[in-house]
C-alpha cells in the first residue's frame, strides 16, 4: 500500500472516496470528506445523486462494465426458458432403476421445448448492454426489434443492420416472442 491513502470497507471513516457496487448509500451520512462517489456499474439508483450534488460530491459510474457478462446471462436464460432446461434436468435427477435408457426416451418429448432461431427478440433499451444482446441474438439466427428514446447515432452504427427500430417499447412488446429490457431505473422506468 501507498502511504497516500488507506483502503477500508468501514463506511463510517472520513473517506475522500467510495467504490461501491450494490452497496445502498441512501440512509448512509455523507462524510464531510468526501469528494467522489464510484459505482462498479452502470445504474446510479443506490446512490443518493441529489444529497451528493447539493455537497459537490462527484458521482461516477462505468456504463458498459460488465455489458458482455449481462449479454451471456441473458442469452443463456432465454436458452434455458426455452427448453425449460432447469426442469428437465430437474426430471433428470428424479430418474432411477436398470432402465433409466428407456425413462429418458419416454419423457424427453416433455422437455424439446422451442428453438429461439426465427423468433422474435425485442429489446427496450438499446445501450452497451442491449446492443451486445440483439448483436448475438442476430447471429444466432433470431429477428431482433428494438426501442430507445435515447439511442444515439455511435449506438444505431453498432447495432447489426437487421435489427429494427420501433417507434415506442409497446410496440416491441407486442411484437416479440422474447423480450428483455435493458433501461436505468429510475421513476419513469421503475414500474416497467
């Protein structure tokens, strides 16, 4: 360690600074010390941003951060409700006896589920996080459709060219088989 600063995770020292993640900060008192504000992520809702303005406290986040882990969680959960993956191997784990063979071929129909290719994915919210989910649902073989009231220009060049833009969430929502949505919360979107 630098003699310069001392790390701790006791929120009650007079810190110049907080790293946090998840962490709420919102019943916390705000050290008189403190300058900055940094959140391991994109969203900003566990931060008291009004309380941190009123004393100059600079609030950071990192939009993008963890965009790529998000993406395959997503992927692999519409895999999995697809396929109801979880409650065949759940059926799986029930099987016993010399014949297990022949109670795999008898019930497997149970669990063949769909394919995701040729479906529809929509997404609401088209950030770091969204583009990098309708890239990948593109390639493997979905239609994607997509809503942003916010989308930018360097975000639309990033977006694979077969992903189409709708005019408002509702009419992704009503046009999709899967839908994920990637928005901040805040108190227009909290309800979504």
């Amino acid at each position: 360690l630098n003699d310069n600063y001392k790390i701790t995770d006791d929120a009650n020292v007079d810190a110049d600074g907080i790293i946090l993640r998840s962490f709420k900060m919102h019943d916390m008192e705000l050290p008189e010390s403190l300058k900055a504000v940094a959140r391991a992520g994109a969203g900003t809702n566990n931060i008291p941003i009004d309380k941190c303005s009123e004393k100059g406290i600079v609030v950071f986040n990192t939009p993008g951060a963890n965009a790529n882990a998000v993406k395959e969680l997503v992927i692999a959960g519409m895999l999995l409700a697809s396929r109801d993956v979880i409650g065949g191997v759940a059926w799986a784990n029930t099987l016993t006896g010399d014949d297990v063979d022949k109670q795999v071929e008898k019930g497997k129909s149970n669990f063949a589920g769909c394919e995701i290719k040729g479906k529809t994915l929509g997404i609401i919210g088209l950030g770091a996080i969204g583009i990098l989910v309708a890239n990948a649902a593109v390639a493997l073989g979905m239609n994607v459709i997509g809503f942003d009231p916010f989308m930018s220009v360097g975000n639309a060049l990033k977006l694979a060219p077969t992903v189409k833009l709708m005019k408002s969430a509702e009419d992704v929502m009503v046009n999709c088989d899967y839908l994920t949505i990637h928005v901040p919360l805040t108190d227009d979107t909290r309800d979504m």
